[in-house]
DNA sequence: GGCGTTCACTTAACGCTGTTAACTGAACGT
DNA sequence: ACGTTCAGTTAACAGCGTTAAGTGAACGCC
C-alpha cells in the first residue's frame, strides 16, 4: 500500500519563487491563453487555490513573470551602452543587445511583448499584490535609449528632430525584426545576421545627417 | 401575454453573412478572447449550437473574420501602387496603406501577424472549412512589396543591396510600428501620425542612395 | 505543558466557456 | 403521402478562473 505523499509545505517567499518557476515554464511552452492555473499547481504538486494565496489572478501571475524579464533585458541594455566607445557604436550595440535578447529567449520575447495584455489590472489585495508594473521597467529602459538618441541629436551625428519620436521610431524597426524573426522559426540563420544588419544600418542611415 | 418570437430561419448563405457581421461588431469592440460564442449567437437571437453549422470553430469564425480584412489590404496596397506617380512615392503610400490597416483592423493584424500559431491545425470538415491559409494572401503582397523594392535598387533610387533583404527589412521596421501602436492604444492619436512618418522617413532615407 | 493564533494549504463549489450528440419541425422532391 | 434535407434547438460534457469555508501543523506566550 503506498504511502500518502506528505503535504508539501513551503514559507511564502519560496513558494512563491517555486510557482513563478513553474508558470514561466509552462507558459513560455504553452503560451498565455493554454496555460491553466490547474496546470500550474498539479506541476508543483499542490491545488490551484494554493496560487491564489500568492498571486491575486493569473493575470498577476503572468505580469510578475513579464517583470524579470523586462529587468533582464534593461540591464543588458544599459551594460551595452556604457561598455561603447562612440554614442553611434552604443547605438548599434544596444541594437544588437536587443536582438540577441530577443532571439536567444524568444520565447520570453512573445509572452513579455507579443502577448495581449489581459484587459483590466486586477483590484490590488494588500500583500500579495504584483510587485511593480512592468511599464515601469520598460519606459526606464528606454529612458535610457532615448537619452541617447538625443546625445546623437545634440551632438550632430543624428539630423534635427524630437528626441522621443525618433527613438521609438527606432526601438518600432528593431522590435519589428525581432518579432519578425521569432514567427519565422525556419528563416535560415546565416540570413538572420544579414538581416539584422540590414535594418540596423537602415535605421542609423536613416537618423544620421546627411 | 407575450408572444412567442418566431422562429427565425434563413439559407445557410444568409446566416454565415449575418454571423460574421455580427461576430465582427462583438470580436473588434472585446476582443477575441472576451468574445464568446453565446454572445454572437445572441446578438442574433439564435443559439450557440447553430454558429457551429456554419463555422467548424470560434477560431474559423475570427479566420473568416480576418480574410475579409487582408483581402482588403491587399487592395489597398496594390492601389497605392498603381497609383503612385513614381517608384519612390508608391514605397511610401503602401507604407502608409500598410499602417493604416494595421490601425484599423488591430484585432485582425494581431490574430494573423503576431499570435502564436497553435501547434495543431483544426481539423478540416468538408464544406464548412476555413477558405483560405492567410499566408497565401500575405505573401503575394510581400511579393508585390519585394518586386517595388528590387525596381528602386534597380533605378537607383535605394542603394545597391539584394532586393529581398532590403523588402525585409523596410518591412519589420512597419510591422514594428504598427506592433508598437497596436500594443500601446493610449499612445496619443496627434503623435501617431508623426511617429508613422518618422518611422516612413527614417526607413526611406535609410535605403535611399546616398 | 497547554492554548489561541497564524500560516500554508485543501475541499468543494460557482458561474462561465467552447463544443457536441441527439432531437425537432418545416419545406421540398417524387 | 412519404422520405429526405435543412435550419435550428435542447441538454449536456469537460474544462476554465476563481472563491468561501475548512483543516491541520507550527509558533508565540502564559
């Protein structure tokens, strides 16, 4: 007869770490919509209420999830741009950050920046809730883009125009690439490079002045 | 006491129009996943049961739904080019035909561009089947693009380049921009415009001979 | 040592979803 | 008059996110 599996029971914070490891898992493979909160909690061995007592929906649980990743990819961001010698090279190296972010995770790449967001935040519980909206993280992250864009534009390399417009024309190409190449799984990775070098010197000859 | 609604009952033609009519008001204000079934069907004052004689799916219905709306970019592009006075201007209006449509068919554009295919596809049922593989249509009006393109690098216009590459390229760039305003719908409507053209701008000049 | 509280977690359910099997009743062809 | 087709229905299934209420072990305190 076998033995009852003893009750896992773990403190909050760790728990809560072990379900965003597991959700990240199954929703980077399933994607949003398939993941169930069901499915979720039978992968950790525990019922879907248990959840619930960690993340106020699974909208929250997603959005948390969307947060290390928008932290990863800002500090990826703002470590190319320091370790360039030139505005212009760091322009051209966080260009490349992003595109590697985007297709060495390109799964994190989907769900943080390709999925629906869900409808409505959900109402705020007092100690649970989501730990910081992922806007935040994201407009940080190109706070710092945009301040370099304008360093071009003030010191000449880029032709006159709002700093703000012409850096989220630029983040609009390369966010294009990148989505572009992870709904293309079979485009041939020896014409990838070429492509990402297309667009990025389209888009730096198409800021600099002439 | 009130009377017993008749019964209403239309040929097989009529109700799949009257469906995807009132399905398209329901799934462009909520959503696809908000939308459901029992909803559309009561919008029409049938059941749910009936929608499935004419659509094998909720997904079929939305692919329907989506068809119409490519079928019309697909004019709208090939207008913009037959109607341009030069190569250069037909680049442009079937960048701006392209964002336009984007703008006005977000759900659409999502659904096709940038949700994630499902591993399986449905089943075919014979007679009601979806009608067309989007991509078909898609790609003939990449192909058009592409063929615009290589007529700009020939003429001398974009600088030396292959052709495809470069199609590619100009074409990320727009589908990020339109991925970027679809995604961010509180984006002000008065710096849409200026961030399109910007984004058109910055595109031309970086693929024009210099 | 006993006791109330807290904490992590469960059981059972609610209302909703997409979808299907089985049935109905009118119209049509022969 | 009768069998078939056709458009549509009723009732249900399995699964979803979510919640109210309960359970039992661990902890602080006297």
């Amino acid at each position: 007869m076998p033995r009852k599996a003893a009750k896992p029971r773990l403190k909050a914070a760790e728990r809560r770490e072990a379900i965003l490891l597991a959700a990240k898992d199954i929703f980077l493979v399933e994607g949003y919509e398939r993941t169930t909160m069901r499915r979720i909690a039978a992968s950790l061995g525990i019922t879907p209420t248990t959840l619930y007592l960690h993340f106020p929906d699974k909208a929250a649980l997603m959005q948390a999830i969307c947060d290390e990743a928008f932290a990863e990819l800002g500090t990826a961001m703002t470590r190319a741009t320091v370790e360039a010698r030139t505005p212009l090279d760091a322009f051209r190296a966080v260009f490349d950050a992003y595109v590697a972010f985007g297709l060495a995770h390109p799964r994190e790449y989907r769900l943080v920046f390709m999925t629906e967001p869900p409808p409505e935040a959900s109402a705020h519980r007092p100690g649970i809730g989501r730990r910081h909206d992922p806007e935040d993280r994201g407009a940080r992250a190109f706070a710092g883009f945009q301040a370099l864009v304008r360093r071009l534009i003030e010191t000449g390399v880029f032709h006159a125009g709002d700093a703000t417009t012409m850096a989220e024309a630029a983040w609009a190409a390369v966010h294009g690439l990148v989505a572009l190449l992870i709904g293309m799984p079979d485009y041939p990775p020896a014409e990838r490079a070429a492509l990402a070098d297309t667009v990025a010197r389209m888009v730096a000859e198409g800021l600099v002045k002439r």
